[in-house]
C-alpha cells in the first residue's frame, strides 16, 4: 500500500473508528428500538449481545486487517486464500449500505439548512419537493470529496474536527432539555429492566443487529481499517474505548429523545419515524429551541458523515484491490453505486420509486441490511475464525493470550449460535 494510507497515530484509529460507529444508528435507530422494546430492558440486552458477539466479533476484524495490512480484496486473499470469496458478502452490503446511508444523511443536511430558517417542512410535506433529493446529492459530494484526499488528509482532519464536537453538542443539548418534565419519566423509562422479557429471542437479535450496526462490524469496516495500522498495540483498549464511546453517544441520545418524548406525551414505540416526524416539532417547541434545532441537526449530520466515509472507504479499497490509485478508485465506486443511489433518493421524492410496493430505500434498509447483516458479519467472522491459518496465534499475540483465547473461542464456536436465534 501507499505510503500515507495509514494512520499517523492510535489516537487517530481511536478516533476513525469512533467516527464510523458513532451515526445514525445512535440517535435515530437505538431509540427507536429501544422504544419498541421497552427501553431499560433493551439496553441490558443490547450491553450483553455487544460484550458477548460483537467485540470478539470487532477483534476478528480489525486483527485481520492489521495483519492482512493491504486493500480489501487482496488482504482477505492474503488471509483466506481460495476462500477470499467470502469477502464479496460484506463488499455488496456495503454497495447497498452506502446509497442509503447518504440519501437519508442528505435528509438531514436538508433539515439542518430549513431548521436554520425556521421553516423545516413536516417529513410527509417535504417529499413533495426536491429539497431532500438535493440534500443527499450534496452529502455524496461531501463524503466524496474527504474520500478523495485519503486517509491522512481526509478521514483523520474530518475525524479530529467532529469527534470531539459530536459529544459537547450532545451534552449541551441533554443538560438543556433535563430541565423539562419528562426528564424523570425518561430516566425511569431507560433504567427499569424486566428480566423475563430478556429471553426473548426477538429482543436478543434486534439488540444484536444493533450492536452490529452501530459499531460497524461485520460488513468489512473495521478490516479496512484495521489494515491502515502501523502497530498492533493495545488494540484490546482501542475496542474497549470506542465501544464505550459509542454506547454513552447511543445512551446520551435516548436520553434526550424520550425526555422530549414525555414532556410532549408522545408513545416511546413511534418506530422509524420517531426522530424524523416528532423531534423536529417538540424540539423548537423548549426554551432555545431554534438553536437546539439546528444544532441537532448539524450534530446529526457530522456524526453520519464520518460513517458514510469509512462505508466508501471499503469500496474504495476493495476498487484499489485491483491496482488502481485512490482517485481513479472513487470514480469506479461513485458510477457503480450510481443506480442505488439514484433509486434511493427517488424513493422519497415526488416520484415515489417503489420496489415490491415499498419505498426503494426502506427495502434497502429492512430487506437486504436489516436481514443481511447478521448474516453476512456471521460468515465472514467464521470464515477468519476457520479458514485464516494464523487467527488463533494473532489473536494470542494483539491481544493477551488470555483475551486471544476467549475471543478466538467465541468467534469459532459460539458466534454460530447467532444463526440458530435468527431462525426461531
Ligand atoms: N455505525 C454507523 C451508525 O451507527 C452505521 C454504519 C453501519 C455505518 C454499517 C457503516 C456501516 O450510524
């Protein structure tokens, strides 16, 4: 690989990674699901299935790709051999994530811009109009533009401004809506556990899919990079601190949502529409709301922009693969997500594309990620749990032989049992 495709610190590893799990999957789906699954109890289960799966599961990644330390494809050649293949499963789910996550991130660029004017439009008003299609063409720019200058240049000056934002706008926005009447109902609604409900196989996968999506494992993120790695040290405290991290950001939002929730007597189990359709209307409606409101936006928006670009950045390295430099790379990658782009951003636009009866973009969303991720995190951990020769000594050695040996036993024989929930 070229000389500047890696990281110049493990700070800002930390922080790349932190970036690519901190996103809409914190603040618009974690409380939406936790809301649908009764709040307290989900977390609990949400912080099993994440201790349990998804930081062995994070560990397989990121090891192998700080071993394999080469673009995508070649890497997992490198690792597996003639079972290289596997590695097409996360690279088609990362095809299919990319258009998706970026139409709906222009969404929100499109509701920062009008929450700025006073004038944000209901969700249901604002397909009517070009506005959001717009939004998400010039999300893609953004996110193509920080991909373009690469790694050093890019992603590591993107992350070092936002990280750090993302967690002082949160707090000034949780510390100004504490004050409202809900606060309490919302603490009480996070915190109460009902423990017969944890043996819920529904409640289990929905926390494990989550935990999945947020920190972005299992769909060939954290192997990408993870091979920008110079040195494999402390790796075990990197993945402990971006789980935390990103669980306080998950934490933090619920906290802010359900207490407007509340205080507005709205139903915490709203679904999808939760942030999109209410926030918007209960937020402007507090002291400094018309500030609150488009902080939370711009908030939003940094948070998923740092993920769109470490989804791109798969692609781009897998494109690379093939021995073509990062510029000519992103053009492969920018026609080829091209139709699912375009089919996503029509499917909430005056046109209305549908596929199956159902907006382009929601059977993206439910059909191929909500379906496939498990799944596909599944094989590709099993397959560099089975089939990379060295996986049991590079677990041993990043991590102490300790944590090598649960995490290798783990990601070899426990993980399939993910499989066996996902069929009952
Ligand atoms: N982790 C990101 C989030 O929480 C979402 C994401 C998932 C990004 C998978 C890339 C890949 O928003």
């Amino acid at each position: 690989m070229n000389s500047d495709e890696h990281w110049s610190s493990r700070l800002m590893f930390i922080l790349a990674a932190t970036g690519s799990a901190i996103g809409l999957g914190n603040v618009w789906r974690f409380p939406y699901v936790a809301g649908l699954y009764g709040g307290g109890t989900f977390i609990i289960a949400y912080i099993g299935m994440l201790i349990l799966f998804v930081i062995p599961g994070m560990a397989m990644e990121i090891s192998a790709g700080a071993e394999a330390k080469d673009h995508f494809f070649k890497g997992f050649k490198k690792l597996l051999g003639k079972f290289w293949f596997v590695s097409f499963l996360p690279f088609f789910m990362c095809l299919i994530i990319f258009p998706y996550y970026i139409t709906i991130n222009g969404w929100v660029l499109f509701y920062f811009v009008s929450s700025i004017s006073g004038s944000a439009p209901v969700f249901t008003e604002a397909v009517n109009g070009w506005g959001l299609a717009l939004g998400s063409i010039l999300a893609l720019v953004i996110v193509s533009i920080v991909s373009a200058m690469g790694i050093q240049r890019g992603i590591e000056k993107l992350n070092l401004c936002v990280a750090p934002m993302l967690f002082i706008a949160m707090i000034f926005l949780v510390v100004n809506v504490m004050g409202s009447s809900g606060a309490s109902k919302s603490i009480e609604f996070l915190t109460k556990v009902d423990l017969g409900a944890l043996a819920n196989p529904q409640l289990l996968i929905a926390a494990f899919t989550q935990a999945l999506f947020s920190l972005s494992v299992g769909v060939g993120i954290m192997f990408t990079y993870g091979s920008y790695l110079t040195k494999k040290s402390k790796l075990l405290n990197s993945i402990t601190e971006v789980a935390v991290l990103d669980t306080a950001f998950s934490l933090l939002s619920s906290l802010l949502i359900f207490t407007l929730v509340f205080t507005f007597a709205m139903s915490p189990a709203t679904g999808p529409a939760l942030i999109f359709e209410t926030l918007p209307n209960t937020l402007g409606l507090i002291p400094f709301g018309n500030i609150l409101l488009p902080l939370f936006f711009l908030l939003l928006f940094c948070a998923a922009t740092t993920s769109a670009v470490s989804v791109i950045e798969v692609l781009v390295s897998g494109v690379m693969s093939l021995g073509l430099k990062r510029g000519k790379a992103l053009s492969v990658v920018l026609a080829g997500i091209s139709v699912f782009f375009i089919a996503a951003v029509l499917s909430y636009s005056p046109v209305g594309l549908k596929i199956f009866g159902m907006p382009v973009i929601n059977f993206f969303d439910e059909i191929i990620v909500g379906h496939g991720a498990p799944i596909v995190m599944t094989t590709m951990v099993l397959a560099l749990a089975w089939k990379w020769k060295n996986a049991g000594r590079a677990f041993s050695s990043t991590f102490s032989p300790f944590f090598g040996k649960i995490f290798y036993s783990i990601t070899k024989y426990i993980l399939p049992l993910t499989i066996l929930l996902q069929m009952l």
